[in-house]
C-alpha cells in the first residue's frame, strides 16, 4: 500500500502570511537550542518574490538568531510547499542548508498554522499571539496525528508577556544557536 502524502494548504496568500510567529510548541529541530523560550519567526515579503526569514530565540536571556530565506518548492504549485534556505555558518555564508516548510494548515484568518515536513521529524505549532486557546491547541495536535506525527514529541514553548523586544536584546557572543545546538546545549 503507498503512503499517503501530506495533505498541505492549497492558495496561501503569502502577503497575508508575512508578518511574525511564535512558536507555540513543536518536535524541535537539531539546530534549535534546548532550552530555548520566547522563540518566534518573522517573514517578510521580498520584491522577488521570496521570503526573508528571522528566526530568533532566547536562550539564558540572551538573544540567538539565524537570518535565510523561504521560496516557494514548485512555482507553478497552488500547494503551499516552500523551502527554506540558511547558510553556515551564518557570519561566513558558505553552506547553504536547505530544508522543507510544509503549511499543514492555516486557519482562514491567518492567525495560527501547523508548519511540518515530508520526513516527519520536524513540526511547529505556530500562533500570531504567545498564546493559543487549548482547544484549537489539541486540534492542531490531532490534525498533526492524522499526518503521521509522532506527537509525543511535541515540546511547548515557553514565553514571557510581554515578548522580548529584538532591538537593545542582549546578544548571545558565546555562539550561535545552531552551532551550540550541535553540541546539545
């Protein structure tokens, strides 16, 4: 019997999608710190078409951040497939890591979304606000089962009120976020 593919969202407006996400919870990557709080994504719209991605976390109050792009996976696709592109090390780009960002799904006003990959090892449970009502919460997590997630591996963000602010944060000299990662810390 073949696997099913993920079902994906199919139309996103990506204007509408611009603008910034906190991570609610997600199966973290290798590349994001342990014990990492208030981390959140914020997308901005280029003149070409792609998309400039801030990824930024706090981890021991000190601010981490990694600076790529997204780009549509298929550009004649209605299916929101992106791809994801950072370079390594950051401050020298020389390798370019390019991953997938599934739209699994996206409310219709934009305020909440299920971000996954083919592979099934990653998953973010993204909110426009630090908060998500549980109930939308535990569908979003249901909706992740039925695309084949092992959910137990959901890890919840933690998140100050107010959000730290990016301009004046303290920043993190020690190393950038994906090269402690590796390291486990």
């Amino acid at each position: 019997m073949a696997k099913k593919e993920m079902e994906v969202v199919k139309g996103i407006d990506l204007q509408r999608y611009m603008g910034r996400w906190y991570e609610i919870a997600s199966i973290p990557s290798r590349n994001q710190p342990k014990n990492g709080t208030d981390t959140r994504a914020t997308y901005t719209l280029k003149d070409d078409g792609t998309v400039h991605v801030l990824n930024e976390t706090w981890s021991d109050g000190k601010r981490g951040f990694i600076e790529g792009s997204a780009y549509k996976a298929d550009s004649t696709s209605d299916e929101a497939k992106l791809k994801v592109k950072f370079y390594l090390p950051p401050f020298l780009p020389i390798i370019p890591v390019v991953g997938d960002y599934w739209v699994l799904y996206l409310d219709e006003d934009y305020q909440y979304a299920l971000i996954g990959q083919p592979s099934k090892k990653n998953l973010w449970i993204l909110c426009r606000q630090i908060h998500l009502e549980e109930e939308i919460y535990e569908q979003l997590i249901e909706k992740a089962k039925g695309e084949g997630y092992d959910v137990s591996k959901l890890k919840k963000t933690t998140h100050t009120d107010p959000a730290p602010e990016t301009e004046g944060a303290p920043a993190d000299t020690k190393g950038v976020w994906w090269f402690k990662s590796i390291f486990g810390k």
